[in-house]
C-alpha cells in the first residue's frame, strides 16, 4: 500500500526486491505491487517481510528510508544513506518547539481532535441509548464537549489549553458510565479518570489499551524521523515520549470505543481484573491477550481517510498521521491536521 509517498509492506512472508528501477512486492512467488523507486521517500516493513540486499543498497543510495517494525508495529531499526534530511527535520523540530504561536497552534488542533472524535462517541452513544436518561446524559455530556470546541480558538497560551481539555475530559469521563449496559455497569462504574495506578476496572482497561496505542504512536514518529521526546502540547520531560503523548491525544476515543466494546459484548468481566494493596486495579494475564488480539483486530479494519480519499486499515492511521505533522514541521504543510472520525 502506497501512502504519501511511503510504501507500507503490511502481508506477512512478502518479499520485496529490486527489479531494475522498481521496487517489487511479491508474495508466495507471486507479484502484489510495483512502485517505480522514484515515487518513493520511505518504505515501512511490518514483521516478517524480506527485503533483498540489492534492493537495501539502492534504497540507502536514493535518500529513500527503509524503516523496519515488528509485528505489533513497534519500531526496530531505521536504514538510511549518508545523505539524509532527517536531521534537518529533527532541527526543523527543535526549532518549532521553542515557538510559542507554532507550538499553540499545533496542540490546539491535536486538543480539537482529541474533543472532536470524544464527542462523537458520546453523540453515537446518545442515538444508541437503551433509555431515555441515558440519551440525555449523554447528550448534555456532548454538548458541554461542542462548548469546549467553540472556546479552543480563544486560548492565549498552553496552560489556558490546558484548561479546557481538561475540563472537556472531566465532563467526557463522567458520562462514560451510560455508555455501559447495565448488567455490566455496576461491575465497571467509573468515578472518573484515575492512573498511576488505575483505581477500578475501567481506568485499568482504558490504561493499558492507552499503553499499546502509545506505543504505535512513538513507532509512528520514529519511522519518519521526527523525535518523540520533543512535545509541543505536553511538557518535555526525562523519559517521557512527549510527542508520541501530543500525536495520540486525537485516537484515545478509539481506545475508548475498544474498551467499552470489549466489556459490552462481554469479553471482559469482572474476574479479569485483580485489586492490589494500595488500591491499585491491574488487568489479569489471560484477559491482556484478549485485550491485544482484540486491539490487533481492530488495526486491520478499514477507515476511511478525508485527505487520503480512500480506505487505509486504522493501524496505519498514526503513521499518516506523524507524516502529515512532519510535514507541518517542515513548513510543507501550513497547519496540522487531525484525524476526525466521521
């Protein structure tokens, strides 16, 4: 699949070689896809595809990064010649992150995604409400969301941002409850967003969906070059992967949406989960495989992409995404746009 000029070999077993000045993608013998190398600036491998020597070289020869991910999508190794413009992206970056209207402009549009795609689990939930006080709570929850949105182009600085995300969240939060079937419900309930460590069932699920979809995120930014630890919206600390946090705000109502699924159709119980000393709640060993098969499944099914203008499997999604940012970076791209869903 061809993205932005970035070839994605997803299929496992490929194998992807040189044919004179194409790059041909074959699978069990048989040809899948030729791209002319020309058309291309980075080739991303998912898991087990061999990639010819011959076809190593010329790509480092080209400027075209090779960029290798395991099978969960967490990023391995990055091959590129010694002519390369990612140092001048990571610079493009150090720099953008020291300008206060830049660095604004691009959290303010990762928080109206983040809001945005919030809202509509809450305005789906609210169509889908088995009783009426649901619906309203639901409803009251979205609007106080469509609030939140119509303030974000009035913030003067982060902090202010800051502010009204976490306000938006609160009233997100609190509505979650009624998007739970009753029989689960009391099981589930969710007295707010807790972390560090979860404090009931919920927080625990939400925390360690919201571990794995981090990762893709810093994944993500690693294949295109651009430096995770460097943030714009969350703050840069020792450890911690600022921009992969920034990048992810926008698909957290995706693993919402996979969390309540999981314990709506039953996946998941109460017994899955473990209470520890101290009040800590921890997600059980056999129910994080069910978690990570489910979290799998849900990679490989199609979204639809407005810039794209054509479906792309939802595991692929932070990887536009972190190229379309590192085009904004660049200058290439006037604002970064967020994933809306629709």
């Amino acid at each position: 699949m061809q993205l932005l000029n970035t070839l994605y070999v997803t299929t496992p077993e490929s194998y992807v070689h040189l044919d004179n000045e194409t790059v041909r993608v074959e699978v069990a013998h048989e040809t899948r896809l030729r791209v002319p190398l020309h058309h291309l600036s980075a080739m991303v491998c998912f898991g087990y595809v061999q990639v010819s020597l011959p076809l190593m070289h010329k790509l480092a020869e080209s400027g075209v990064a090779l960029v290798l991910l395991d099978t969960h999508g967490r990023f391995k190794a990055r091959l590129e010649g010694a002519v390369s413009g990612n140092v001048l992206l990571r610079q493009a970056q150090y720099q953008r992150a020291g300008d206060g209207p830049f660095a604004l402009s691009l959290a303010r549009n990762c928080i109206a995604g983040k809001i945005r795609n919030a809202r509509q689990v809450l305005l789906r939930g609210a169509r889908e409400a088995k009783t009426a006080a649901d619906g309203a709570q639901l409803s009251r929850a979205a609007a106080d969301l469509a609030a939140s949105l119509r303030a974000l182009p009035g913030v003067a600085d982060l902090d202010m941002l800051r502010g009204v995300e976490g306000e938006a969240a609160r009233q997100y939060f609190a509505a979650l409850n009624a998007l739970i079937r009753a029989p689960a419900r009391e099981a589930f309930r969710m007295d707010g967003r807790s972390r560090r460590p979860p404090r009931d069932r919920i927080n625990a699920l939400m925390s360690f969906i919201y571990a794995l979809l981090m990762n893709d995120c810093r994944s993500a930014l690693e294949a295109v070059g651009l430096d995770p630890q460097i943030g714009f919206l969350h703050a840069i600390r020792p450890g911690r992967a600022a921009l992969a946090l920034d990048l992810m705000e926008e698909f957290r109502s995706f693993a919402d949406r996979l969390a309540l699924s999981l314990i709506n159709r039953s996946q998941l119980g109460a017994d899955d989960f473990s209470e520890r000393e101290g009040g800590a709640v921890l997600l059980e060993g056999d129910a994080r495989k069910t978690v990570l098969q489910a979290y799998q499944e849900r990679k490989q099914e199609s979204v639809s992409h407005p810039l794209l203008a054509e479906n792309i499997p939802f595991g692929l999604l932070p990887h536009v995404q972190a190229r379309l940012l590192a085009r904004t970076v660049r200058g290439d791209m006037p604002e970064y746009l967020p994933y809306l869903v629709r």
